[in-house]
C-alpha cells in the first residue's frame, strides 16, 4: 500500500491532512442518515470525521455532501461521444461512477474496442467500470465486426476495471441451457453476471435466474420487476432517453428491499444528457414522487457500488473515493460542486477537469464494397405484393405490411405518396458487398436521404431515401466521414456528424455533438419526417432480434421466426 | 456444473422437482416482504417459485418459511462442543451457517488446528464459514502453541469455506500501522476483514478503519456503535452468554441501516445454546423490542451472507440452497421445521440430522513439566506486601489489591478466611516448566481446587486452589484427562469434563457436555464459590490484554502496561 503510513499518521491527527470540509451535512448512505460531518481528504481518499489540521479548509457552511452518483448500467456509446466528452456531459450532474457495457464498440471492433474503452476511460473525472458484452454478435442473421466466445471473455475478465459479463441478452439460450450462454456466466464467476430479460416470467424467469444471472434492466411493468426481485434479481430502475421505466416502477421501492435496487440509463442522447440530467435527474424524480431522500441517494450510490463490488465508491467514509457531491436542496437535488478524488471538477454546471492525453483511436472501421449501379435496384420481376416494414412510432418493434408496390421501368421504387420509402443496409466492417434491400413506411421523407453507421447491433450502413441517387450520395458521405450521421437532398449535405470512432462516436466535444445531432434532426423534419428522433428510429430498423420484419446486410428479416424472408409475398 | 442441465429443465417445468413446499408464507428478505409462495427444490437448492410437479410434496398450509439463520462471529470453541454436537445444539433453533473464528484452537495447534475445523465442520446440518484467527498469540507476555503471521494466513485464504481474516484485536497495532498487522489485512483482501475494537472512537477508529478494517462486534455503547456505522463497518449485534448488547444497541437500529447490520453470539456456552437458543433468541428479542419481523430476519440471515460473501446462503431464491426455517408465529419466532439443502434436520426442537463420520483427531496437547514438590511454593523471603488479583463478578477485568499475605513455615499460603487463594498457571504446550503463581480473591472456595485447560487466549492450565495438595491433584487430572474442567477437593474428583481436543473441546455428546458442566459449577458451589461461572472466570484470569491484574505461566502480569510485574510489592 503506497503511503499507507502516511495515511494513517494523518487519520490519527498527527499530520495535516490535504482537505478538509468542514460543516458540511453528510448524507451518510452507511448509516442511512444525515448527520453533520468534517470530513478530512489525503491522496485523494476520505481519512476520517472530526476536527482535523488541513493545508487547505473548504467550509460548506451547512450544504449537503453525498457520494458521487453512480450509473448502473449504460451504453456509452448512446450518448455519441468519446469518454472525456461524456465526463464533461455528466460529471456537472454529479456522476462519479457508471458501469458500462461497450456493446455496440465490441460488435464492431470485438476485443479491441474493448481495449480501446479501458484505455480511453482512465484518469478521466468520472470512473468507469467495464461488463463485458455477452451478445456478440447479437444473431447470425446480420454480419457484424467481431464475435466474441466465453474464452474471449476470460482474457479480460481479471481487470480490475471489469466488473463483469454484461447484459445476457440471448435470454432463451440461458433458461434452455446453453453451453455458449452458460459457459459466459462461468467465465465472471465472482463478478457480477447482468441480465437482460423483457417481459420473462414465471418458470423460464426461474430457470434465467437459477443460471447464474444476476440482474435486469428491462423491466417495464411493475408486478414484473416485483417477481424479479422476489427472486433475488438486482433491479436497474432505467431512465434513459427513451425507456423511461422510473415511473411505472417506483412502487416497488420501500426501505425493506431498497438496497437492492440501482438506477441505469441504459442509453441516453447527449442533450439529454447535458440538460435533463443523468442520475441526478433519476434522484429528483423518486424525490418529487415521495421516495425518502436518504433511500433515494442510497439507490443512486452504495446500492450499484456494492452490487458490481466498485471498491471504495460509493459512500463517504474512512478508505472511500472523495467523490463528492456537494448540494443545498435535499428535495430538489442539483449538484452545486462535485469533486473527484478530493479535486473540484465541476461547480454551477461548469465542468472543470482537465483534458486527458488523448487515446490512440482505434483502426479505421468503415469498409464497405456495393456497386452503385445495381445493388441498391429491386426488379419488379412482376411481382403483384411485397412486405413492407412499419414503424410504429417511440418503439423498437415494427410491424410487417403487405403492399403493392410502386413501378418504374421494371424497377421497384420509394413512393412518396404512400410514405413507402427505400430502406439500404451496407455490410461495412469486411468488404463482403452483403446489401439488403427493403422498403419501409413512417419516415415521411419527400425527398432525400437520411443515412446512419450506427444499426443496432451490427453496426452496418443503415440508409433510407426517396431516391437511388440521394442513397447513394448519403453512403459516400458516411465513407468520407468515416462514419456517421447524415441527411442529404438533391446531391448536398443538409447536415451531418461524423462518428469515426468506429463508426459510432464522434470526436468532437459535447457542444458539437449536441448541436449537429439538432442540425441533424433539423434537416430530417425539413425533408418532411415527423418522427420524434429520426436517427434512432433508422438505427433500430437493423436489430434482427426484435419483432416484427427488419432488414439486414443479409436482406429482409422475419424477427418473429429469426430467419431470412424473400421481399416479395 | 453438475447438473446444471438437469436442473435448467426442472426449473422450466419440463422435468418433475425432488421437493415442493407448497403454501408457505415467504420471508423474502430479498424484495423485503412476506409474500404466499410455493417452492420446488432439486439437488439441495432452491430452483424456483411456481406451481411444480414432484416427487415429494410438503405442504406448509400457510407457514411460515425464511431461509436459515446465520451467525455472523462465533468462537465454536466457547460451546466445548465438536462441531457435530454444535449442529445438534444450533440447529433446531434454525441456524443454518455459522461464521467461527477458530481462535482457541489456533492459540493451541496453529495452521494444524485451523486444518482440523476445516474438517471436522464438513457435512453438517450447519455450515461453518471460518475466519483465519489474527492474534495468535494475543500477546507475548504468555506461552501459546503457536504463532501465526501473514504468511501463514495466505497459505490458507484461498479456501472457499475461508471467509476472511478474523478479529484483529490487536487494535493500536493497525492504528498505528505495525507491518505484521497490515500485512494479516492485506492477506485477506477481497474477503472480509474483521474487527475488535472495544471502545475504540474518534481519530484512531478512523485510522483503524482506514487501514481495512470492515466490521465490528465489541460496542457496547450506542454512540460508539453509531460512530462505526457511520465509518461503514458492518456491526455484529452480539448477544453470548456473558456479552449481550443487543438490547443497548438496538435504537441504532432503523431501516435505512439495518443492511449493515447482522447477529453474533461470539461466546456461547453449550446448555444456554441449548435452551436459550442461538440467532432465533437474537430474532425474538429484536421483535419483541419494536424490530419489524422481516428486518430482524434480514438481520438474521441476508446480511451477514452478503458482507461475509456466503455464496448462496441467506435466502429463498433460485439458486440458494434449500436452507429452510418453518415456523407459525412472526412474533415469536419459534422454529418448528429446521431443512438443510432441503432435508429436514430438526423438528419440534428434536434434531433428526445424521451423525457425520468422525474426524480424526488433532494431536495430544497437554505436556506439561513441573516439579510438584517446589513450583508451587511461594516463599515469603520477608516480604511485608503482595499483589493480589481482585475478580470482578461478570467482567473480564480484575483490580489489583495490595495485602500483607498469610505466611506459613516461610510460605505464603492461601488464607481462605480472607478468600485469598492462591492461583497457578502451568504452560502445557512445549513442556516448557514455566509456572506462574499468584493469588487470587473472589472464588470463595472453603476447600479443594478447581483447574481448566481452557484459558484466554494461550489456553494453558490454569488453578485456583485452598492448598497445594489440591491443586496438583487437579493438575495430575487434568493431565489424565488430556484437558478439561475439574473440581476436586480433599484428593478426590469432585466433578469434571474431559476436554481432550486441543485440552479445548469435549468429545462427549451435547447432554453428557451440559450435564458435566451442570456438575462442575455445582461441585464449585459446594467448595464455597458463588461465582455464577466460575470456570469461565477462572480461564479469563490469564488474558494478559485486558487489565489490571493478570498471572500467566510467565508470571504476575501487570496488564494495564503490558509487562511482568513481580508478586511483591
């Protein structure tokens, strides 16, 4: 232990400690109460309560000071952004821990994106804990960059920053036993094994369980999320940009079975983010609905720190982290300063941390082989009807339609005035030249094209138009950027953010990001969409586990019976 | 995994279970609430909840079902039991697991003694989860068996039964940060580390805690237990035969806190395990006193599972062992139907578990050297003054008195008309031929001389006698014996208990145990004593760590400075 004795000689009060905040009122989530505290700081820890000698004194005069909020579960790669633009998003909030599963870096980079998110998460101002995706590929039926077996797992599991097997989403293939599956709950043994399982109940819940599986994030329903806890399941309370279960959850909590209980975004755009908030904005609202403040704080920090085993996160006592969050209102928390490791990283919504060295980036991912004169073209071959996908609106479930089709020369094309629009997905991680080709209803784009390198899971070129051409300049873009995020009309740019981080992230800081993703949107309603986030919808429109009809590189998807379909009826 | 395949589809429903409790009333301490439940158990373990086929069905008819209790620090030795008669005392008051901390048997065998818990504690009706004994020897100032460092710990922490490193008593020896205790805490990383800091408070406790240290179970004083909360220790609300907080430390109690907080018993003797009862007494007394039920059953079993990482006790959950309480009335906790990986093993207070093959037993432990005709004389050299040992009844402390002593032919000698007898303390490990001896007041004895093998924490012999004669009788007895209790008086074997394991432990059943000592303390009574356990405060005489006044086979210990000190004044 490095400094040990010099710790200790501190903590006993024979040398000056580092810190010291004085009159503060400790939101103490180990005693279950709050209780005027002086706390005192050396290398970065907490070293004791009472009145010690410091080098520098910080008085709160009466203010609130909790731990560091703590995510329990989050895709870093939702939010667009490269770890120390997320820190800058976040830690104003008062984060100062989140546990992340870097599923959609894995599906195209495999190992080595995993690599590339311990490295460049280190040393920032918030800290990261790493699950290891379980789901890689999520399904044979899309091509995706990496696959990823329990012996993959096993090289990386020992890190010290990785708390585990992440969300077992093939939840079928543990209740049946599979020795795939179950060999990915063996290789975390002793970390924590996470669960993904909307809707299981009853027997096939026991037997997820009874695997080895440990908690859930994708409860919806309130008696569902009860019988997951009755089970012995940690519950993820999400709040994220879109699945926002919080609410309908929230009479599960009472002070007997609390400490089971975490909060989690999941995903959550950037704006969200910087301006709703990320668990803070979780605590003001079980807050607001009547949940005791204490408890609130205790899901919001030791409940995630003692589930995944973040050691010394958490709680301020004696060997914790000095993640601090220092706050005035218990009944509207809003992170006046919040401190890292004893430094003042952000004050007033203000981030203060300094940059980190940058990350080598990791390989270039973008590498797609299509002949634009032919792949993206549908004969009608005289074809009475096809299949047609429909979005349903603010879901990820679509649903199948049976359409005839609009001809021109022999060629089925977009049709504007049905809103049934032309739907592309490029392989673009080995050059396969896999494309589908499929026809989709709810964009209402009139004209134009919106493209997108990220499509769950796979990651592949994802494009709707109303034209070949637009389809065609939109994939071009993407290939130039390197990834990204675009809306083109009559062969120009209308806005766009490129994400050459593997296709998924940018490497802009947050104000960029938020204010192309606005650009973004912006252009998508003037080319006639009126869908809330345009981008994600098309994003989601890949993910062949989830019903009713997609479209991968591997053509059109019957997601109820997980096989191929023939476009035609 | 055995079987996993097999008990995949039993939990699915496709395959019939071994066991299904039907209609109980759940303790889930889980979701914290007592919720109608139907269990099926296979291969000792829980599987799922739900309506199952099997084999075998119990029906509960609306009865309460908790999982077993647990025993968060317990000294096994403190029962003079072996651990198949502990079984047969504990677990028809419902304990399924008990955490020991071998100390005794440590301060007699070392690592030997350690390896014979480990077996002698396999397949019982109670699992035993052993903490790795920190202080042996407590002191240098008495000659034990043997002596453990961190180097020893390591080569046995590994173990999965291994729960972490045990009480570290020497408290200013962490605070202040000697090496040999930093490296014993560091030893048991990532298991539990336990503490023992009796009135321990302020910036020391800090540093205590600082240094690693996870839980303890010596306050005494509400405040003092609120300030180790706060500092994040897990508190063991003890309740033994002697030691019983409980009832001063139950306002910390709330249910914000409550998670951190589990039930020891840590000294328990044999016929008050056998009818006070164990954890359940612990249970009772909480709810008596306002606890709600199921906080005191979390109190009682999830807690000290998770803080001491029992995997798979603690709970009725898929994956748990089948560890079962049945029982009628949630306002006093009776345990009417005891299971052990779903068999059942006590009934109506009747235990009814197999007896397990015998371990083989450790080494012989008594050799002694002493010269009968001299050791035990004091000569009176002329002396005016000598220090005597002033029991207090009930406490572990003693005062020093200074008396001029009863001489005889140049002998001091003990003069029962002012209850000074005289005290002898003979090493029995190496045959060293240290002897000390001393005088003691308080036991009264008219006539005889009682003598133990068991006495803090070196566990040599220790006598308090009326005349020499008496003593070596005693002494002679013990020898034959191999250890253990004795009372004689006039040459004669007034009443006795063989303690042949490590001159520690009984080899006799439970009755036989409770019967003997029954007698001891009756012959004891007879002699004159009105101690109301006067063997248990006769083997706390030797303890060198607590003050004032102690006699090892070193000597007169002046215990409030930790060093010898000489009979005369």
């Amino acid at each position: 232990m490095r400094n040990v004795q010099q710790k200790l000689a501190i903590a006993r009060g024979e040398k000056p400690a580092e810190l010291f905040f004085k009159n503060a009122r400790l939101v103490n989530v180990l005693s279950g109460e709050i209780h005027p505290a002086d706390v005192a700081v050396e290398d970065g820890r907490v070293i004791g309560f009472g009145d010690y000698a410091a080098n520098t004194v910080i008085d709160l005069k009466g203010a609130y000071l909790a731990p560091s909020l703590i995510d329990g579960h989050f895709h870093v790669e939702s939010s667009l952004l490269t770890a120390p633009e997320f820190a800058r998003a976040v830690v104003p909030h008062g984060t100062g821990a989140v546990v992340i599963d870097p599923h959609e870096y894995a599906n195209v980079l495999g190992l080595d994106g995993i690599r590339y998110v311990l490295e460049s998460t280190k040393n920032l101002a918030v800290d990261f804990f790493i699950m290891l995706p379980s789901c890689v590929p999520a399904t044979t039926l899309e091509t995706s960059g990496a696959r990823l077996t329990a012996d993959d797992l096993k090289l990386m599991i020992s890190d010290e920053r990785i708390a585990g097997v992440a969300e077992l989403m093939n939840y079928p293939g543990v209740f049946l036993g599979m020795e795939s599956e179950l060999a990915k709950i063996e290789a975390g043994k002793g970390k924590a094994i996470d669960g993904h399982a909307p809707g299981l109940r009853g027997k096939n819940l026991n037997a997820y369980v009874l695997a080895g599986v440990r908690s859930d994030h994708e409860s919806t329903e309130l008696e569902e999320a009860r019988e997951k806890l009755r089970l012995g399941m940690h519950i993820l309370l999400r709040e994220g940009s879109t699945e926002r279960n919080l609410a309908h959850l929230l009479p599960l909590i009472n002070t007997h079975n609390a400490g089971n209980c975490s909060f989690a975004t999941d995903d959550k755009l950037p704006d969200d983010l910087a301006h709703e908030g990320h668990i803070d904005h979780c605590v003001r609202k079980v807050i607001a609905a009547g949940v005791p403040p204490i408890t609130a704080l205790q899901i919001a920090t030791i409940n995630a720190a003692r589930h995944y085993r973040l050691r010394n996160f958490g709680a301020v006592a004696p060997r914790f982290w000095a993640d601090f969050v220092v706050f005035d209102d218990l009944k509207n928390f809003v992170a006046r300063q919040v401190y890292k490791k004893g430094i003042l990283v952000a004050e007033n919504g203000k981030y203060m941390a300094k940059s980190p060295e940058a990350t080598h980036l990791p390989r270039s991912t973008m590498n797609l082989r299509y002949d634009a004169t032919k792949d993206f073209t549908v004969r009608a071959k005289g074809a009475s009807q096809i299949k047609v996908i429909a979005i349903i609106p603010d879901q990820i479930v679509t649903k199948q339609l049976i359409e005839t089709p609009k001809v021109e020369h022999d060629e089925i094309v977009a049709d504007t005035a049905r809103d049934t629009l032309k739907l592309v997905v490029v392989e673009r991680h080995r050059a396969t030249g896999k494309v589908g080709v499929g026809f989709v209803r709810g964009f209402k784009l009139k004209n134009g094209a919106l493209a997108s390198s990220v499509a769950h899971d796979a990651h592949n070129v994802v494009v709707v138009g109303t034209n070949d051409a637009d389809i065609i300049c939109a994939i071009q873009r993407l290939e130039k950027l390197q990834g990204g995020l675009v809306a083109v009309a009559g062969g120009d740019v209308k806005a766009e953010l490129g994400l050459p981080i593997a296709g998924l992230v940018s490497d802009k800081p947050l104000s960029e990001v938020i204010k192309h993703m606005a650009d973004l949107n912006a252009a998508a309603h003037a080319l006639g969409s009126d869908l809330a986030a345009p981008f994600m919808t098309l994003s989601f429109l890949s993910l062949s586990p989830i019903p009713e009809l997609k479209l991968t590189d591997q053509g059109l998807i019957d997601a109820v019976h997980l096989k191929q379909t023939d476009l035609f009826v």
